[in-house]
C-alpha cells in the first residue's frame, strides 16, 4: 500500500525536492505552505507520478494549523509520514541588534508551528500504532554562531523537542528522527537578509554547497528504512564546512 507523506514547506527549497522525490517514488502527498500558487504548481507538476492533496496554511496559526489538518479527505487522513520542514532564518544581527518581529517569526515558525502541526498529526498516528515524524533541524541547533542567537535557539529547540518526542512516541511504535543540515543553497538567505539578493547569494559562493536535493535523498533514505531502523540524528555539511564558523571557500 501507498505511504502517505505530509510535508510543511513544500512550496521552495528542501520541502519541494522531498515532494518531487517522493512523488517518483510513488507515496501520496499532502503539500502545505503559505504561497497558494506555488503548490498548484507542484500539484499539477506531480501529479503525474501520484495524488496530491495541497494545503495552505501558516503553521505560526494554531487555528489555521487544526482546521486545514481536520479537512484533510479520508483518502488522506492516514498520514504515515510527517515532514517538519517548514522554517527560515529571518536577519542575522546582535541579539543588541535583534528586531523583535524577526524574532517572533522564528520562535513561531520554527518552534511552535512545529508543535502545532505535530499535535495535530500524532494522534492519527498513536491510533494506527506507526508513524514516522522528521524533524528538519540545521546545525544551528547543534552549535551557536556570532549574530545567530534567535534562529540557533529556534533549531536547538527542535533538536529537544526531536529527543523529547522519540522518547514519549516510541512506546507508540512511532519513528522520530532529525536532520541537521549545514549550508543548503535554497532562498534561505533571501529570507533572512529580506531580499538582498547579492548578499544571499554570497552566502554560496566560493564552494559548493549543499543543494536541496542531497537534503530529500537523505530524506529519502531515512524514511525507507525497514520498520525496525530509526535513524535519530544526521548533521549534514557541505564539504567545504567543518563547523558553523569553518568555511572553506575559493579564493577567486
Ligand atoms: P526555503 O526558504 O527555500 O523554504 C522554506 C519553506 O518553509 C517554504 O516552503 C515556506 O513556504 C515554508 N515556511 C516558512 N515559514 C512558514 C510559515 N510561517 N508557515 C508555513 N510555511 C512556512 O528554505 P529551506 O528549504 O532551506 O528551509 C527548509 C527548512 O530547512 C527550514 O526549517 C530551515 O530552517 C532548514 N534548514 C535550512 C538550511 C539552509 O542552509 N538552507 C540549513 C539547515 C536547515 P511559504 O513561504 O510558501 O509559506
Ligand atoms: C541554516 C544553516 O548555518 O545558515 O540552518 O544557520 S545556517
């Protein structure tokens, strides 16, 4: 039987690849992000390959959160694979310096849309005793860097809550894993420097960084594994990064 995959951010970057692989791969998809046109176009895009169900939600919105998961049809409401990806870095100043909305939006996002989606996804999954939630960290969470302060707590906070909820789901049967990925070149950095597009692609020049791409084949790997097999934490770096300050880029 099919596997059904719910994933948050599908509309960009590592929740969009993971959709397209899993598409080929042949599992049912629920498509969630804030930008409506974005997942028509995914929609259609995959649904040749298997039945897509979108949903248009801001995961800051606990409202918003229950009532799009509570509409889900029946042919989608046994999720067996939950993908929590949605997220972003939003500024990279001082915590002096920090804007106080940058900081809601991450604390929000990261952390509590995380929860809300989670809460209302777990339930279906302790009464089908099987699940599989995949918690989309960053090596933020593993190690704090200069200016970084908010958005490292935010993805801390997910490497915690990754643990925490292992250690309540497993007497569920539930599979709960994190990836923590270094440098992946999506519009990461033209959300957290809000469009400063040379800056952002700064952030990737000078070596090859990870692509979204590499993320969904891990992805891919960890959720495939027989039954028994829990992968609990992956830090992924680009090569050319030994750590959250070490980067080695070309000189020219
Ligand atoms: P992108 O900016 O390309 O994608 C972010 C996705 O998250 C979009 O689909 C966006 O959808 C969605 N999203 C953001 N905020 C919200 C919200 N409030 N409600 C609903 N959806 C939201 O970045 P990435 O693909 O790189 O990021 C995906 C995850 O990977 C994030 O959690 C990020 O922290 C993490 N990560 C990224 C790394 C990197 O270097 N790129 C490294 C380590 C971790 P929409 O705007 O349509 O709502
Ligand atoms: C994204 C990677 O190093 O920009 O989580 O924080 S980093």
């Amino acid at each position: 039987m099919k596997k059904t995959a719910f994933i948050t951010g599908a509309t960009s970057g590592i929740g969009k690849a993971t959709a397209q692989l899993f598409a080929k791969n042949t599992m049912k998809l629920i498509l969630c992000g804030r930008r409506i046109e974005k997942l028509q176009e995914l929609q259609k895009e995959l649904s040749e390959f298997t039945e897509v169900h979108i949903l248009v939600f801001d995961v800051r919105y606990k409202e918003d959160v229950f009532t799009a998961i509570n509409s889900l049809p029946s042919a989608f409401k046994n999720i067996d694979i939950l993908i929590n990806n949605a997220g972003n870095a939003h500024g990279l100043h001082s915590i002096q310096d920090g804007n106080i909305e940058d900081w809601d939006a991450m604390i929000d996002g990261n952390v509590k849309g995380l929860l809300y989606v989670s809460k209302a996804i777990i339930p279906t999954m302790i009464a089908n005793n099987k699940g599989f939630i995949v918690n989309i960290g960053s090596t933020a969470g593993k190690e704090v860097y200069p200016n970084g302060n908010v958005y490292c707590a935010s993805k801390f906070a997910v490497n915690a809550l990754n643990k925490g909820m292992r250690l309540d789901l497993t007497k569920h049967n539930i599979r709960v894993s994190a990836i923590h990925p270094g440098l992946v070149e999506t519009a990461f950095s033209d959300v957290r420097f809000k469009g400063d597009t040379n800056r952002a692609k700064n952030v990737y020049q000078g070596y090859k960084a990870l692509q979204a791409e590499d993320i969904a084949d891990i992805i891919h790997f960890v959720v495939t594994r027989p039954y028994h097999v829990n992968i609990e934490d992956l830090i992924v770096y680009p090569t050319a990064q030994a750590s959250a300050t070490i980067l080695h880029k070309d000189e020219n």
